[in-house]
DNA sequence: GCAACATATCATGATATGATGATATGTCAA
DNA sequence: TTGACATATCATCATATCATGATATGTTGC
C-alpha cells in the first residue's frame, strides 16, 4: 500500500501546519526575536521599558507585541498605566534556542 | 550600571538576528514544513518522488527546494536523470518539533 | 474636567513573498 | 542526434508584510 501520505504519516494535517506556519511566521522577524530573548531573560516588562531595551519607535513595539499577543505567543497584563508583556507559549522562546544551535547534523 | 542591552545579554547580534530570521521564514511556510517532515520520516528522495507524496506542482516543489537548498537548510545530489534531496541543517527538523509540543508553560 | 503619560491603532507607500504557467536545461538511452 | 524524462528557472500578477508618522484610546492624579 502507497497512499500519498504513507512517508508522511503523523504528520500535522494541513490546517494545523498552516496554524504552525503562522506562528513562525510572527518568529521569523529578527526584531520579535529580540524581544521574545529579552522577555525570557529579562522576564515581563511594560511597553516602555522594552522600548528602552530594544530602541524600538513606540508604535512599531506595539505592532509587534500585539501581533504576537494574538496569535497567543505572548500575554499582556495592564497593570495602572503600563501594560507588562511577558511569553505565554513557551514554543516562542524554544524555536529561539533551536535556532542557536549548530545546524551541523551529528 | 543599565545599558540598552542589559537585559539583552547573551542574545546572538543584529546580523546575526537576521540570518535567524531568514531561515525562520523559510520554515514558517506549510509547504516547506511538510518537506522537511517528509524528507525527516521518509528519507531522502528524489524530486518527483517528492511531488507523489506531497502533491505539489512540479514548479512550485522545485522552487520551494532550492530556495531551502540555498539556505543550507537542504542538500541535494544528482543520480543519474534525478536530484536527491536530504536534510542539511538538523535545526529544520528541531524547528518542526518544538513546534509540536504543547505550547503551555510548565 | 484636564494634563501628562502609556499604549494602541490607523493610513500609506515600499518591499517581499507566493502561485502559476511557460520555457529552459540537463541526462540518458536508443 | 533525437526523444523522453527529470529538474530548474523565468515572467507575471496577486497578496502579504513592513516601516513610518499621525492619531486615538485608556489611566492616573490634580
């Protein structure tokens, strides 16, 4: 028997590799990369303090929080004025180590 | 002592970021991450065997491997009439995977 | 209410990426 | 050398993404 998928068995199914996608999408920015590094070093923070870290223009740090906000890699707090970003889908920061690892296969 | 980069410490740099990023967008395609599943599980394999499995145009696979291959993140190898490809940068893979998990916080 | 601050959203033009169909190149066998 | 097969590349159009500057919303303290 040889279906179609027979090399491909386990694989995610379409609509979940397009979700998958998606989300690497909003990874594959080198600016939201920094901030998903500063995030998980440096822990949750409001808006400015990122903005101070990573000298970004306010409303760019916005976009990208937010984006990534909604796509449920990061969660925001208000907390009085500030609003503290900080990761929610631990996938963000393990993509972020994969990356830096040797790509050599062993 | 707080630099604009204090909290960013051990974070590869600006280039560096970028290379990151390119290779991650290459993978934040569904396309492309049923190849590197299928090139995982099945093994290396020529392009229209390819083609079978995963149910591209002939144009479209053909592109989406030497954009990969380009990037290291594929090899391919001639044979006779056909071109084999295989997996160059283990880091596709691990990508895949931590993309898989769960995505919650322990 | 108003001023000051913190954050979010919008509008726009520039650039990148993707899909598709056509065409070109390379390899082998007869 | 010709034909058949395997793969690569090209041209084009549609769509998505990005950066930027302007503007809007929300919060607090006076």
């Amino acid at each position: 028997m040889k279906t179609k998928t027979s090399r491909c068995a386990g694989l995610p199914d379409a609509a979940e590799l397009e979700r998958l996608a998606s989300v690497l999408r909003l990874l594959a920015h080198p600016e939201r990369l920094r901030i998903v590094g500063r995030l998980e070093r440096g822990g949750a923070a409001p808006v400015h303090e990122l903005m101070g870290d990573l000298d970004h223009t306010q409303g760019a740090l916005s976009q990208h929080l937010n984006h990534m906000k909604r796509a449920g890699l990061l969660q925001a707090e208000r907390r009085g004025k500030e609003v503290w970003y900080s990761i929610a889908d631990r996938r963000a920061v393990s993509v972020l180590h994969c990356m830096c690892c040797k790509k050599e296969n062993p």
